[in-house]
C-alpha cells in the first residue's frame, strides 16, 4: 500500500491516521502501533525540515507480524554533526527511531541521484 502526502506539517496528523487505519485492519499490539507512530512522524517531520520536496511517499507492508514502512521523498539527506547536549535543539530523530524499531535503513538522496529512502521495521514481540 502506497500513498502520498503533500510535504507540509499540517499533514502530520493525516499520516498518523494513515498509520493507525493500516496497524488496525492488521490487528496489531498498541505498543507497536504506539512506537511506530512516533518513528514514522520522524522521518516524515525530518523530510519535510530539511529537503524541499513537495510530497511524501508511504508504503506499508505486513509479512509475518513485521510491518514495513517507508518514507520517501524527492529530497536531498543531508547529515547534521550531533548536537552538544548543552542546550541544543533537535538532532534526536534517528537515534529515536532506532530506539523506537527494529530497523532503520536511511538510503541518501544526493544532488546527482535526488531521493531520500527511510524504511522501518518492527515486528510483533520484539
């Protein structure tokens, strides 16, 4: 299942509903619907803070009680140095996601080849 969304913040509650309609029609446990809400409103926040693409791209996959989410995006990765932890803002998401999955895979869209990949795995019982 893929759907897009216009790259915009005020989208981040449509696309937890997307989320939350797929986790429901595959019965999942509401902690891994919990975990995986705050993981793909990351990636999706992060695409939208530091590319310029005009939308965002969802697939959703269920196989054997691991579902699959990927965002993606026309955008460009650029990697931020880690924050000093005195009084900086932001520079958590992908350590966050990564507490909250089982997987995260980060494919880099560059000047040459534009097109940022963020899939996440989580599994039922992990």
């Amino acid at each position: 299942m893929m759907r897009s969304f216009r790259s915009h913040p005020s989208v981040l509650y449509q696309i937890r509903q997307f989320v939350r309609e797929h986790a429901n029609d595959a019965s999942l446990s509401p902690d891994l619907v919990s975990d995986l809400l705050v993981a793909v409103t990351e990636a999706c926040a992060n695409s939208m803070l530091h590319t310029t693409s005009p939308e965002i791209r969802l697939s959703w996959t269920v196989v054997d009680g691991c579902v699959e989410v990927e965002v993606l995006d026309d955008g460009v990765f650029r990697r931020r140095a880690p924050l000093p932890e005195v009084g900086g803002r932001g520079g958590h998401g992908i350590p966050l996601m990564m507490a909250l999955v089982d997987e995260v895979t980060i494919q880099e869209g560059t000047l040459r080849h534009p097109g940022t990949r963020v899939r996440l795995v989580k599994c039922q019982g992990r």
